[in-house]
C-alpha cells in the first residue's frame, strides 16, 4: 500500500512543472485570441517611450487618415466592430475618433446616429444602445500620447539644429566687429595695430588723430 501511495505522488518540482506548463498555455491562448486580432494589445508600455515609438506601426498600432485600427471591445454584440479612424474633414482634423461599423459594413460615428439605425432595423428590442462605446480605451489613448509627444518634437523649431554656414557667418562678422572696435582704440591711443594701413578704419583714426592735432597746434598760437 505504502509502495502504490509512494507512485502516485508527484515530486513537488513536477507538480510546478505542470503548473507552470498550464500557465504557459493559457498565456499563449490569450495571446492567439486577442493580441494577433487587436496588435496594439501586446505593446508593453513598461518600455521607454523612444523604444515604443519605433515600435509603432501606422494602421496596425494606430490608425492614420484611410486606415481605421480594430479596437477590443466586451460589450459590442457579436459581428460588429469598434474601429479607431482619424478625421480628415472640418474643425477636428487630425483628431482620433471611433466608430461602430455593423455586421452589414455600415457605419456609424455616433450614439445618436446608431439609436437611429437601430430603430430603423427594428433591433431595439434585441440590441442595448448602451453597449456601444464610442470611445478609445486606455491603450490607444497612451498610444495617441505617444505620437502626440513625437509629432510635437518633430515640429518644434528648437529642436532643428542652427544652420552651419550662418553659424560660421555669425562668427565671422563678431570676429571682425571685435577685430576693428580693438585697432580703432589702439590707433587713438597711439598704440600699434594688427591691421593694415590700407584699411579703412585704420585711415579713419589716422585722419582724425592729425585734425585733433593740428587744432590744438593752432589754438596754442592764437593764445600767444
């Protein structure tokens, strides 16, 4: 008895073995029966924001204007879908919005719009307005921030680098406003100076620097 007891226990390693094996396989599952339907579900957001920028994928992780991504939703009956689109007309352009699109392919861009459907098709009775939800979950709205902040960045004037030649031009026209401010002052000193005296500035202090002389020289002879 003890023998037949002793064979039908499991090692404590086997019996995790097992455990993590079933893990594993429901991990997996989940993974066939949402994250390949909705791709933006297996993003991990614990990943920087550059690394996940360079992840994204227009039209699988985030719609652009012509290409609507497929949102997971419990609520929405059987055979419709909430799709996330961008808005390419009016005042709202750009911006991300949702909308429900029926087993028969129409669309409906709001609660209103699909009340008035639904009472048209006569499926009040079967279908809860209430179970439409026309707006973006917590993922797509991260994911919206994301590109939010990258487009922000890629539009921002102080993130372009200065242009090299006006860099240098600027350099050159302080180096030659210092260059000249420094011989004026040395000419007037009486001081010598880099600059040659074929140069304008240098012809200029010259000139000036005789008349002060040659005006002194004749006041001192109307004084005597």
């Amino acid at each position: 008895k003890l023998a037949a007891i002793s064979s039908n226990k499991k090692p404590p390693q086997s019996r995790i073995s097992s455990v993590t094996s079933q893990a594993s396989n429901a991990v997996e599952s989940l993974q066939e029966s949402s994250e390949l339907t909705y791709p933006y579900l297996a993003l991990d957001f614990n990943l920087s924001t550059d690394v996940l920028q360079g992840a994204l994928r227009e039209g699988v992780h985030y719609p652009v204007p012509g290409k609507p991504v497929h949102l997971c939703s419990n609520k929405i009956p059987q055979g419709w879908k909430k799709m996330a689109y961008v808005k390419t007309k009016g005042s709202t352009f750009g911006k991300w919005d949702v909308y429900m699109e029926s087993p028969d392919g129409s669309i409906h861009r709001s609660k209103m719009e699909l009340s008035r459907f639904l009472e048209a098709q006569g499926l009040t009775s079967t279908l809860n307005i209430l179970d439409f939800d026309f707006m973006l979950d917590t993922n797509m709205k991260r994911i919206r921030n994301i590109r939010r902040e990258y487009l922000k960045s890629q539009q921002d004037p102080q993130h372009e680098p200065p242009s090299s030649s006006n860099h240098l031009d600027k350099s050159s026209e302080d180096t030659l406003s210092t260059t000249s401010g420094t011989a004026t002052s040395d000419v007037e000193a009486g001081g010598s100076s880099l600059i040659s005296p074929t140069d304008d500035t240098y012809k200029k202090s010259t000139n000036l620097s005789e008349k002060k002389s040659a005006n002194s020289t004749e006041k001192k002879i109307r004084e005597n």
